[in-house]
C-alpha cells in the first residue's frame, strides 16, 4: 500500500465522491479494512453486521451505505464498495515510475510511447508496439508484431504471442499448424500474472478496449475477448473462442473453442462451456446450463 506522504482531511474525500461528510473532519492517513481498523484510516463496509465496532470511532473515516447514528464520521453512498475503490486509486495509489530496466531485452524496431514501465528480464520481439501509460512488469514476453494499447498493464511472467498448440495428424504423424498471426492488446487492458495469450494462426487473438483478465489463465489462439470483458484465474479459454461484451468467466472455468459467450452472460465457477451462451444469462455446471437472467 502506498501511503499519503502529506496529509488529507476527510473532507477531501467526500468532496471527491461528491458526498456530504458527517461527523468530524478528522485527518486521513491510510485505508484499512474492517476487520483491522486503525486510527486515522478510511474503510468501507456494506451491511449492518461490523456497524457496533464503528459507532463510537471518531478516529476513523466509514464509507457506508446507511446512516451511523453514533460518532463516527462516514460518507453515505450507495455503493461503498466502488466509492473505496476509488478513493482508493485516487487517493493511496502510486504506479510505478516510468523506466525500462537495464535487463529488458527488447528488439530495435519496438515502438514505445511515453511513461512506459518495462521491468526486469522482460523479451520483447521485432514490430512491437506499446501505447502511453503501459506497465509491463518483470519477466514477462511479447512476441513480435504484437502490439499493446495504451494505459494497459501486464503483469509478471505472462507469455503474450507464442505459438499456442495446433496438429493435424498426417500418415499417423502429428504436424504443428503454424500460427502465423499476432495478438492485438487495445487500450485500458489488465494481464495477470503467469497468463499464457497464444497468437492467432492467420487472424490476430483480439483482446478489445477495457477487458480484465486475471493471472494464470490461458487464452488460445484466435479468441476474440470483447470490450469490458472479465475472465478470472485459471480459466481456459479454447481456440476461436469469443467471450462477449461484459461477460464474466468465473474461476476454473473452461470455454470450448469456437464456442461464444454471450453479451454481459456469466459462467459459475467451475463452468464448462460446450455450447453458445445468450446474452445475459448466468450459466452453472459441467456442460454450463442457462440458470436464470441477469
């Protein structure tokens, strides 16, 4: 956590959420969570079950979703869970300075736009692009003709641009497809940690505008994961596969290839996608069946 070198008042942070403060404008120093409440700290919750161990702490800022009728200050907000996440990136967040560390090895023809992290042990290949804003963390690879939007971040030892795993068996002898393609990484995109994205064979893997996708998941060749878009650890995301605008793959879970994911739709932990999902439908099980809307 990145904590404030300078001080703050609680009126600060109302005033940023566009809220009205109640109760004292105490002095803001970091945040906390619920169950380890220090002075001076900011903290949210969204029940009713935590409220005594809050009413008489005036030395706390709650971001809360009903009145407190002790003395706690508190800023009420309809979703405390968002209010405090951005309080949080605006207020204790710092990114890392921009800088390309000595041991990168990146490839002559690169691209690189302005502040732009590049960490340790890092390969990146010929005709890379990299957009303004990008953190790209230690040990990860891009391979070439790749290319990564702006404001994205790619996390440690992920694997962006390799050939993924295609055979046709010719004669009794398996002969690799050549993925002869590249992976398009468009703006505002988060990579996890040790997550695998293969190339496409002749058409790019797309992951669009604004989509998250957790660490240690694998995304095959060709798939197509739409704008704002969720796929969350160690989920598998077959070959030609398209996870729809808004979806949510929840963990563990497996999406077939050539098999779409519908718009905002969510797989269940565990799911196993082997058929088409509507738009907006929450799918559970192995094979996934449609539970109920969303």
């Amino acid at each position: 956590i990145f904590i404030r070198d300078k001080k703050m008042k609680a009126s600060e942070i109302a005033e940023f959420l566009g809220c009205k403060l109640n109760g004292l404008d105490i002095e803001i120093l970091n945040p906390c969570s619920i169950n380890n409440i220090k002075p001076n700290s900011v903290v949210f919750f969204t029940g009713d079950c935590q409220l005594p161990v809050l009413l008489n702490d005036k030395n706390i800022l709650a971001i809360v979703a009903n009145q407190i009728e002790g003395s706690t200050p508190h800023i009420i907000t309809e979703h405390p869970r968002k209010a405090f996440a951005k309080v949080l990136h605006e207020f204790f967040y710092s990114p890392p300075v921009p800088v390309v560390a000595k041991t990168a090895i990146i490839s002559e023809s690169v691209k690189i736009g302005k502040d732009v992290y590049i960490g340790e042990n890092t390969v990146i290949g010929d005709n890379v692009s990299i957009g303004d804003n990008t953190i790209i963390k230690h040990g990860v690879v891009i391979s070439a003709n790749c290319s990564v939007g702006k404001n994205c971040v790619i996390e440690s030892n992920s694997v962006i641009g390799e050939e993924g795993f295609g055979f046709e068996v010719i004669d009794n002898q398996p002969i690799r497809i050549p993925h002869l393609s590249h992976v398009i990484i468009e703006d505002n995109v988060e990579i996890g940690a040790c997550t695998v994205i293969c190339r496409g064979t002749l058409e790019p893997t797309h992951l669009y505008e604004g989509c998250k996708i957790d660490g240690s998941v694998f995304i095959a060749h060709n798939v197509k994961v739409e704008k704002n878009a969720f796929i969350i650890a160690n989920s598998i995301i077959c070959g030609s596969a398209v996870i729809g605008e808004g979806a949510w793959i929840s963990p563990l879970s497996t999406v077939k290839n050539k098999v779409k994911v519908g718009k905002n739709s969510l797989l269940g932990l565990g799911g196993v996608a082997l058929k088409d999902m509507e738009d907006n439908g929450i799918y559970v099980g192995n094979p996934a069946k449609i539970l109920k809307k969303r």
